[in-house]
C-alpha cells in the first residue's frame, strides 16, 4: 500500500517526509522533485517567505544511483528561515521561546480549535505545524507519485479557473491541446491559461493587498492518460471519487471539490449530464463529452479524470477581524502572521501533487508490483485485455 508521512513545523529546521510502498527501479533525481517545488514557490499573491526561501529535496534513503530501490523514500526540505527562529523553535526548553507567543486566535485558521484540542496556550505550538508551509512536503512526494504515472502515459495538468470574483472559462485539456494548455498556465503570473482573465486575476489581488484583504478561488486539476478499471464501487472506500476528494479537501483551505461538472451537474436533467457511449471499429469505444470528469461508479472510466477544488480566503489578514486574546479575556483584533495575500496558484500545484498520490495508490492496487518491469508487464496485459474484449484504447 502506497502511503507518505510528513513532519515538520513552518519555522523549525525542516521539513521530514517518508514514503512507503513506491516500487523499485523507477528512475527519480532530486532535479525533479526540485522543480515541482519551485512551481509551488511561485504565483502572483504569494508572501514574503517565498522570497527566503528555495525549496529542495534532501534525499536520505529508497533511491540509489538514480533508482527506487522498494524501500522506504526519505527526504528533507530545510527552512532557511528557521536561522530566525531558532530560540523560538527551540527543541530544548529555551528563554526565547515565548517571544513570539499567539494569543489572539486568526478566525478561519487552526488557531483556536487547536489550543483548545491540544491544551496550547500559546497557539503557535498550533499554527506553526497547521500552516501551509507542510503543503512543501506534499509537492515533493507527488513529483516522485507524477513519475511513477508518467512511465504509464499518464501526465498531470492543472488551470487557475478563478480568484476572487474572476472567473475564467475554464479550458478543456486532451492529448492534443496539453502542451500548449501548459505553456500558457506556465506562463501566467496565477496559472491562468485565458492571458485576459489571467491580467484581471491580477489586479484584483493587488486590490485586495491595497485593501488589506485576502483572496481564494478556484483550480482544476486532472489526469490524462487514466485507463478504465481504476478505483472500485465494490467498497465505499475504494471509490475514486471518494478518495480524490478526500485528498484535495486535505489541503490548507480548501473548503469544497467537485468531481467533474459536479455542480452543475447537479441543476440538470439526466439527459443533459451523463456521457453517453458510442461505438466504431476505428476507435472502439468512445466518449464525445466528459462531464463525469473521468469518473463512474467509483471508477476511472478512460476519459480524462478532472477534479475542481474551491479555496477559502487566506485567514490572516493584514487589516484582522475581531477576535479575543485568550491570555487575558479581552476581545482585540487578531493576530497578524505573515502570510500570503492568494495562494491559489500555488495551491492547484498542491492539488496536482495529492491526485497524483491518489492516482498512483489506486493504479498501483490494480496492476501493482515490486518493480516497474513487473508493473509494466501487468499493465500491458491488462491494456490489450481493455482493447481485445471491450474495444477500448486510449485516444
Ligand atoms: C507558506 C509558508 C508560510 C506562509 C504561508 C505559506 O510561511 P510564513 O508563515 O513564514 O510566512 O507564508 O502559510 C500561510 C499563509 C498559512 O496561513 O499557513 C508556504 O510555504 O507555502
């Protein structure tokens, strides 16, 4: 079973990572986990420690000589702004560690529920593993996840479909439009691919930093490539849907996710939402619309697999809300950490990263095996079985 861990605080040394289950002989550099790191760093609206910080990957064990080797996947991302910090996150008792005490909880962050959990009484001892400085650790386990699929033909996207009050219209991605669909994501200052919304996205987080406001919004992110047969409806815990959801709702923020045109979906007849199936020699079984994003009954269904995730606000905001100091029973305003004005572009890299894990858990619970070469044995008898007994193929 495919599993990670992260540990870490936003102000302490590092951020620690293992991962269990990944089989062996994929090939995987520290290169490459960097660059999804750097992706996440960036985006239009994001706060003063993106610029102290320049994420990389440790790698202490699982990969040798380039290689997975099937044992535990172990890294480290060190925070450079720990040397700030250090009396404060001190591990052993230290003066200096209430300096920074928090005590005016931020509403909509974990503040106050996590004092009250853990008997905090200073809420750093929350905030600073509940940030979403832990979303690093994610990015670099789902660039070793997004490998493991890539030697499948199955590749990662993801689009910024709004921020705040702009919406884009969203762009459908196949085969053949994802490379120019990932230029023009790549090349907006918010992952925007529409450059006119991508300017109008823009300028209104940099209405709300002049207003002391925070945004949200909303990404898209999706698998091309995916075979049918991925996930089950046979437990109500394998289901795809099920579990793509449960990991995109994990991320700091996020506060709704809809599976395909989930939504919309909803305020339409039967007739006008579910994709119907056609047939012809050529190419076997077929879809012409996708508003299942990919996913029936649980399962992959061969078509593109695409989620929506909905981010609330930032919590801190530069002109706070009322709140109450808990060190001395007195309503004040809240305490103001520093934070990002929007996170959204940097969150649908996140968002990439736990679809990937989520793909490759489940792919790896279908055609799964100790080492690449047994798994693309199981995979190429499972696509010519898909092709020779229900005529389907990927496009
Ligand atoms: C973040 C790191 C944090 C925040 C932000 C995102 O670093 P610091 O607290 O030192 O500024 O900037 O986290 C939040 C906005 C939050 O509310 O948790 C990161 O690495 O993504």
């Amino acid at each position: 079973m495919l599993r990670y861990v992260t540990a870490g605080e936003s102000h302490g040394q590092a951020l620690v990572t293992i991962i269990e289950g990944m089989p062996a002989g994929l090939p995987i550099t520290a290169e490459e986990v960097n660059l999804q790191l750097q992706r996440r760093q960036k985006g239009h609206g994001r706060g003063g420690r993106m610029a102290i910080e320049t994420d990389a990957a440790e790698i202490l064990s699982g990969i040798r000589n380039g290689l997975t080797t099937g044992g535990p996947i172990s890294f480290m991302i060190r925070n450079r702004d720990w040397s700030n910090w250090q009396d404060i996150m001190a591990v052993e008792e230290s003066r200096g560690a209430r300096e920074r005490s928090v005590h005016r909880p931020r509403p909509g962050h974990a503040d106050l529920g996590g004092a009250m959990k853990y008997d905090h009484r200073d809420m750093r001892d929350v905030l600073e593993r509940a940030s979403a400085r832990e979303t690093a650790s994610r990015v670099a386990a789902g660039a070793i996840f997004r490998k493991l699929l890539e030697r499948f033909e199955m590749e990662i996207y993801s689009q910024v479909v709004s921020i705040g009050a702009v919406s884009a219209v969203p762009q459908s991605v196949d085969r053949v439009s994802v490379q120019d669909f990932r230029r023009r994501v790549e090349s907006s200052p918010v992952r925007c691919p529409d450059e006119s919304m991508s300017g109008q996205m823009v300028q209104a987080i940099d209405d709300a930093r002049q207003a002391g406001e925070s945004l949200g919004g909303c990404f898209e992110t999706g698998i091309l490539g995916v075979p049918p047969g991925i996930g089950t409806y046979t437990s109500w815990e394998g289901r795809l849907e099920a579990q793509l959801s449960a990991l995109i709702m994990s991320i700091p923020a996020i506060k709704a996710v809809e599976v395909g045109a989930g939504v919309s979906n909803a305020t339409r007849p039967g007739s006008k939402v579910h994709d119907e199936i056609f047939f012809d020699a050529g190419r076997g079984i077929h879809r012409s619309t996708n508003r299942a994003g990919g996913i029936e009954g649980g399962m992959s269904n061969g078509e593109p697999i695409w989620v929506r995730a909905h981010m609330k606000p930032i919590p801190t905001l530069y002109k706070p809300l009322f709140s109450v100091n808990t060190a001395v029973w007195a309503e004040e305003k809240a305490d103001i950490e520093r934070s990002d004005i929007c996170a959204v572009p940097a969150a649908s890299i996140v968002g990439e990263a736990m679809v990937a894990y989520g793909l490759a858990r489940a792919f790896l619970a279908k055609v799964g095996g100790d080492f690449i070469g047994q798994i693309e044995s199981n995979y190429a008898t499972y696509r010519e079985y898909l092709w020779k007994e229900w005529k389907w193929q990927r496009t």
